[in-house]
C-alpha cells in the first residue's frame, strides 16, 4: 500500500505532462500520469521536482570563520595561513554549531547527500572528524553525509597528519583526500594517498591543481595512478584551475586522459573565481573549468559548493542551484540544453561522484526528492529557483517558510 503520492510533478525529461510519484517504505515504487491511491499527497503543483540534490564537496568543518580570519591578500596561501592559525582554538562543540547552521542551509535548499572534506592534523587533531560524525548522525533524517579525510597543510612533513589520517581510515571513513600543492613533496603525498586508499579499500577525492598558472600540473599523473591502480570510477579531482589555462589541443588531450582513466572532475566556481587571478593587473584568469568537453567525452563531473562564509570562501548560502547558476555564468552556458546540463552537474551526475546506485526518479530509488519553484530544469537554473519543498527516504525534511527544519515525528 502507497504511504504518500507526489501529485503533479514535472520531472526532468519526463515530457511536458506532469506525474504522480508513489513512494512506500522510503522507495519510490510508481512514476506514472495518474495513480488510484488513498494516501497522504503532496502536490508539485506542475513544478519541477528533481532528486535531492548532491553537493559532492564541502567543508563544513571550517565553515563560517570568516569573522576570526584577517584578510587582506584574498590568497589561497592567505587562507590557508588563517585557517591554520584560528583553527587551533576549535573545540569539537565549535565545529558541531558552526557545521549544523551550514548543512542545515543545504538542506533548505534541496540538498540530500553530502561529501564533506574534514581536515586531520596535530593542531586540530580529531576535533573536526568527531563533531562532523556527531552531526551527521543527529541530521541523518535530512541528509546523508559522506566523509573525505584529508591533509590541508602537507602530509608528508608531519608524520603526526599521517597517523591522524590513519586512525580516521581505522574508525571507517571511506574516503581519503589531499592537497599536494600544499605539500612539500606533492608526488609523495600522492604515493601516500593511494596507497592508504588501497589499504583500506576508500575512494580518494583530491584537492588538485589550484593555481595561477599551468606549470607543474598533476591531473595526468593522477589518471595514470588511478588506471594503474583500477581505482577507475573511485577517484575524484576538486579545483583543477590550472586545466582551464593550457591551450585548446592540450586542453582536450587531458580531457580524453580524464574521460578514459574514469577519473571524476568537481568544480568549485565560488571559491575558484574567489581565489584565483589576483595576481593579473587586467584580463584576470576565471579559473573555473568548462565541464563541457569532459562531459561529452563520458566523463562524470560535478559543480559544489566547497566553502561557505570563510577565508577561502567569505559568502555562500548553501544553494547549489544558485551554485549551478554560477557556473553557468562563467561558462557561457546559456542554451537551454546547457541550462539542463548545470542542473544535472548537482543532481545525476554529482550523485554518480558519490556512486550512489538508489538515485534517481525511479522505481526502486529512494524517495530523496525536492520541489523546486520552476517548470524545467532551464528555468530553475537560470532563474535560481528556490525550493519548495524536500523529502528524504520520503519524510519531510523541509518545507519553504518555516524558520527550521522540520524535527521527526512532524514537530518543528
């Protein structure tokens, strides 16, 4: 028996006619025009409902501390300073509040599955890690999270980050990054990082190629590993900025290097436009890449969030529609089929980053479904619709207007 029909719902490439949604025991189990059932309903409205949202990478454990950062270059090297320098009076308690106002704006704005990427080291130790885990258990009912361990300021100088990174993989995360440019031996963080991924059997999700210029890039090193290990599908590349100034014939060849070792490209556009060309007196690097060719060459992308309200990033609300608005802007994409593409970067493709086969609008997904204010998905992108309403596992997880989530059991 139905436990709740989704009526009139538009759904991505689902034809102009809207459909009904039957969802029981958190799957969904019909998608048809109309279904006979006496259930509880939510009505769509004819707008566009699309599965939740996938921001596959974030950090909430730094999030809003732009208030404790001096900041006065805009920098990657000035925000990574900072953070260092404040981050030694987080408390596990800090990181909890800070993170939960984060997810929780996600959540408002459709998002149901998160990759975070926790920082380990001997100044903030497991602070970060043990407040994330605290608060992905206590929103699990809203959203599912999904931990990246990882070295932000070096791995390879600090055999106490390497025993913290260990012990993280020990109590179960299943993800391993880094940031080599960060590094004072880059390639041995990378021999580190794969081989702590084979150990314990992670996906590896890296912060890769963050700079100003295309000297010494490192995305054609991490394909051969990747192939070279058959991590092909299980890795992950963020930033990637450099990839976005070689010259077109190179350009394409490493989008073909990419495509075929079934490495994941994540564009970050806040924080790349945020970071990157400050050194350019005038035709300043955008530093965000065009997914385009990846895409048509198979490769699985995504477009997130990354940081909100701190030094890397010092503004954000958590909407990855308006994420994919960004994009769309900085990459000319403006056809309607490009429109469908943006949305489909923090949608079915994000979810393909987090390999999570029960996505979709489907029989046999899970109900992890939300409403935005538009009639396609062109009009949601361009328009930077908000979201309606949400559901997860095909409970409410949030509904426009109210001032919080609503808490299980329908109290608010």
């Amino acid at each position: 028996m139905l436990e709740l029909v989704v009526r009139r719902a538009r759904t991505p490439d689902g034809g102009a006619a809207p459909v009904d949604i039957g969802i029981e025991a958190g799957r969904i189990v019909a998608v048809e025009h109309h279904l006979d059932a006496e259930c509880p309903e939510l009505d769509a409205g004819g707008r566009l409902v699309v599965p939740g949202l996938v921001d596959t990478h974030l950090h909430l454990d730094k999030s809003r501390t732009a208030d404790r950062c001096v900041q006065t270059e805009g920098t990657l090297a000035e925000a990574i300073r900072e953070t260092a320098r404040i981050k030694a009076a987080f408390t596990e308690d800090d990181v909890y509040e800070r993170a939960r106002a984060t997810l929780e704006d996600c959540v408002r704005h459709g998002t149901t599955r998160v990759r975070t990427h926790v920082e380990v080291d001997p100044v903030v130790g497991l602070r970060g890690l043990d407040a994330v885990h605290r608060l992905a258990a206590d929103l699990a009912w809203a959203v599912d999270v999904q931990v990246c361990v990882f070295a932000q300021e070096g791995l390879t100088d600090s055999a106490g980050t390497d025993a913290l990174l260990v012990e993280a993989l020990e109590r179960g995360a299943p993800v391993v990054g880094g940031a080599p440019y960060a590094d004072v031996d880059p390639s041995g963080q990378l021999d580190r990082v794969f081989e702590l991924a084979r150990r314990y059997d992670v996906d590896v999700d890296l912060h890769l190629d963050l700079a100003e210029t295309a000297e010494g890039m490192q995305l054609a090193d991490v394909c051969k590993r990747t192939v070279a290990q058959g991590w092909e599908g299980r890795v992950t590349v963020g930033h990637v900025t450099q990839l976005s100034l070689v010259p077109p014939a190179e350009y394409a060849a490493l989008c073909e290097l990419v495509a075929g070792s079934g490495v994941a490209m994540t564009v970050l556009p806040a924080t790349d436009l945020f970071l990157m060309g400050r050194a350019a007196g005038a035709a300043r690097p955008r530093g965000v890449v065009p997914l385009g060719p990846l895409l048509a060459g198979g490769a699985t992308c995504s477009v997130a969030t990354n940081n909100v309200l701190n030094a890397f990033t010092p503004f954000g609300d958590g909407s990855l529609v308006r994420m994919a608005n960004l994009y769309a802007n900085v990459c000319h994409a403006g056809s309607r089929a490009q429109l469908r593409e943006c949305l489909e970067l923090v949608t079915t493709s994000a979810a393909r980053v987090l390999r999570a086969p029960d996505y979709g609008i489907r029989p046999g997904a899970r109900a992890d479904l939300v409403c935005l204010d538009a009639a396609d998905e062109a009009g949601a992108v361009a328009r930077v619709a908000p979201a309606c309403w949400g559901l997860k596992n095909g409970r409410p997880s949030f509904t426009r207007g109210l001032p919080v989530l609503h808490r299980p059991g329908g109290t608010a």
